[in-house]
C-alpha cells in the first residue's frame, strides 16, 4: 500500500466566511481516518466531518493507523473533494526521541507525517481553502505560521489535564515524561487558543477548565458529543446470547490499550466484583473492546470477569447487559460509551468523572455512583429492584434521544465555520 492516498473531485458549493466575504472550501485535519465510527474520537470527527461536508466541499488529511483503514478510503472518496491518507506508522520509541531532539511533545512527534505536511502545503496551493478544522490539537502543527484565514481548532479534551493526572497517579520514569508532556502540551493549548478563532471542547466543563489554564483564549466553547439515535436503539438488535445466562452481567466497552479504560476495568475485576460477589455468586463482569493489552488480558477469570476483546458491533452486548458500568478514575470529555449505553436503554452506573458533560440527573437517568462502595451498593440494588432498573433504562433512552443527538449537538457548526442563517437560507431557496 502507497503511503498517501489522494482523490479530487469537482467542488459542489461555495463557502462563505462571515464578515470577511471570503469564499473557498474547508480543510479539515484529523490525527484518525473518520471512519468506522467505532470509537470515541472517531465517532465526533465522523459526524463533524460530515456536517462541515453539507456546509461547504471539504479536503481532507488524516493518518491511517493500519491496513484496515485503506479499506475504508472509499467513504473520504464518496465524501471529501480531496483527500491524504498516509500511513502514521511511527512506534512510540521513534516519536519519543524525535520529541526530546525537536523538544514537542511526544504526541505530536507520533502524528508527524512529511506526507501528510506536503499534501497540505500543496492543497493550500492549488484549493481555494478559506478556513481550516483542525481536529485534536496534535494536527495543529499541520497549520503554516502564515495563515490567515478562518481556523476553528477543536481539542476536544484538555489533553494536558490529562497528562498532568496521570503523573500525578505515576511514579519513577513514566510519571516524568508525563509530566514533561502535559507541561509543553499546556504552552500549545495556549498557544493555539490565543491564535484560532474558536477553540471548541466536547463539554463546558472541559471549556471552564482550559479558560481556568489559557487566560489569553479568544473564543473558547463547547461543541458536545451526540448520537445517532437511530443506530442506538435496543429495538434494532438481538442482544448477545452469552448474556442469558445466569449472571447479573455487567458490561464495559472501550478501546482496550487505553489508560483510563484499563484502570477503569482493573477497578471493577479487582474492587467491586469481589464484593459483589459474595452477595450474587454468579455475577460476571465482561469487557468489551478492541485491543485489550496484558494488564487487561490478565483480568479474564478473575472474579468473574470474561475479556472479550473487540466485537463487531457493541450493541448487542449492551443490550444484553443488566447494568453498563463505567467505573473510570481518570476521564475527559463526554464518555461516548456511556451515552452509547443509555441510548440503548439500559441502567447505567459511573463514576463522577465519567458522568462529567452529561446533562443527565443522576436516580433518574443513569445513577452516580462515588466510590467502590457506592458501586457495590447500587448495583446490588439494580439486581433487586428489576422494575427500577427498567425504568432507569427507558428514561436514560427518552433523555438521550430528546437532548444528545448529532443534529441538535452540531446545529451552531454553520456559523462556527462563518457561514451566517441568511446565507445559509438563500443556499436552500436556490436549491
């Protein structure tokens, strides 16, 4: 396979930049292909791309992570005027020397491609581009100095709030380079807010925590996750056979080699199915997720835990689950797989951090739960009180199809991108 991937077609539309009545197509840079939607990030890059696609023709770069990707180029070509697809296959060792030569942070060192730095280049050349979405702050590096026109960076997290936790948690080398990550990664969010026209977050919350740590930010906002409600809906699958076995089964979807994910299952297998246990036996706790790593894999038949692994399609699992638990210590953003699990009607426990950017009431919608304890004791309830846990499930679905759907969540896109209502009507009324 070559390592870039190129496709042009001709531009269906003209793009408007508000006030400055400038016209010219959108760039959009992504650290991922968009496609599948089938993990966190994925998911909110696929639905933008394909909002900012009915707002104007859009080129694309992005990185492949694998084989499987190219076998997805066939969407960016039904979708995207243009794109570039090289293969990002730096290991981590690689990127971390280039970042302590270059003095970056290691992160953007792994989303580095020459490639991928060309193609945009030329594009910037050759299209008529009147603004730039950068999609993590990782592909901001992808940005000349010298741009002018509109840029709407959206960092989704605050990635270096992240890192700091984790050197926080950390010890001994890995807790440094933590540490020396979230410190330059800090300098670039600042850096990149003062500059961008609008910095989004997934959440308000994320929003007032990157205002709190950039004080020179010129337009900082929330942009939230939704849903596809439609997909998500225990009406549409069976759920998963292995699940109508005794149990209670609790369920946890994620990417597996994620540190979060991985300290969040560790939590349940090694804290909270033990106690659970000595009340309900024969509860099983599944994680459900694509590349689980040795930590994980040495969880499967501890306490009654399973490792599954990556499934093709997380529905059925979740709708075969008596409670989706989300027990995560260290979290950013909207959870995707706790929305992905209310959509799908059932009772759903997290933890403070995994609840952050979800407007829902906890005992109504879904059911916050503090600590170990807390976990155990609801859960033990939800296991007793079978009508209450019913009822959980269908108001978490009514809440999420009523408030968290893609087209409610990404309504202000348009105007992000400086495409104002009036011109927006005279495109429909000549359509």
């Amino acid at each position: 396979m070559e390592a870039t991937t190129t496709s042009h077609r001709q531009s269906a539309r003209p793009y408007y930049c508000e006030g400055a009545g400038v016209s010219g197509d959108i760039l959009f840079l992504a650290h991922r292909l968009p496609f599948p939607p089938d993990r966190g990030d994925k998911i909110r890059s696929h639905h933008i791309l394909k909002a900012l696609a009915q707002i104007a023709p859009v080129h694309v770069g992005c990185l492949a992570e694998d084989e499987r990707d190219f076998a997805h180029q066939h969407e960016l070509i039904e979708l995207a005027a243009s794109f570039c697809m090289p293969r990002g296959s730096k290991s981590l060792l690689l990127a971390g020397c280039e970042a302590i030569v270059r003095r970056e942070p290691v992160s953007f060192s792994a989303f580095r491609s020459p490639d991928l730095h060309d193609w945009v280049r030329k594009a910037l050349e050759r299209e008529n581009i009147g603004a730039i979405y950068v999609f993590s702050g990782q592909m901001a590096q992808y940005v000349p100095d010298d741009w002018a026109g509109r840029l709407i960076v959206d960092l989704v997290d605050v990635d270096s709030a992240k890192f700091e936790a984790y050197a926080s948690h950390g010890l001994g080398p890995r807790a440094l380079i933590d540490a020396r990550e979230w410190r330059m990664l800090r300098k670039i969010e600042a850096d990149l807010a003062a500059r961008a026209d609008a910095t989004l977050l997934v959440s308000e919350a994320e929003a007032d925590l990157l205002r709190s740590r950039v004080p020179r930010g010129r337009n900082i906002r929330a942009l939230s996750n939704g849903i596809d409600c439609n997909h998500f809906d225990p009406a549409s699958v069976t759920a998963e056979s292995f699940l109508a076995s005794d149990g209670p089964h609790y369920v946890f979807t994620g990417q597996m080699d994620y540190a979060p994910n991985i300290d969040a299952v560790s939590r349940m297998t090694q804290a909270i199915m033990p106690q659970i246990r000595r009340f309900l036996p024969d509860a099983q706790f599944h994680i459900v997720g694509r590349a689980p790593n040795r930590a994980v894999q040495a969880l499967n038949g501890q306490n009654g835990t399973s490792v599954v692994g990556e499934v093709p399609d997380t529905r059925p699992w979740l709708a075969g689950a008596d409670v989706v638990v989300a027990p995560l210590t260290i979290a950013r953003g909207v959870q995707n797989k706790v929305i992905e699990a209310m959509a799908m009607a059932r009772p759903v426990i997290v933890s403070p951090d995994a609840a952050t950017g979800i407007p829902a009431r906890s005992n109504q919608h879904f059911v916050i739960a503090e600590d170990d304890s807390a976990f155990v004791a609801k859960l033990l309830r939800l296991a007793e009180e079978t009508s209450a846990a019913k009822e959980l499930g269908t108001a978490a679905r009514q809440f999420v199809v009523d408030h968290m759907g893609w087209p409610a969540m990404l309504a202000d896109l348009p105007k992000l991108m400086g495409v104002s209502a009036s011109e927006k009507q005279a495109e429909r009324d000549a359509a």
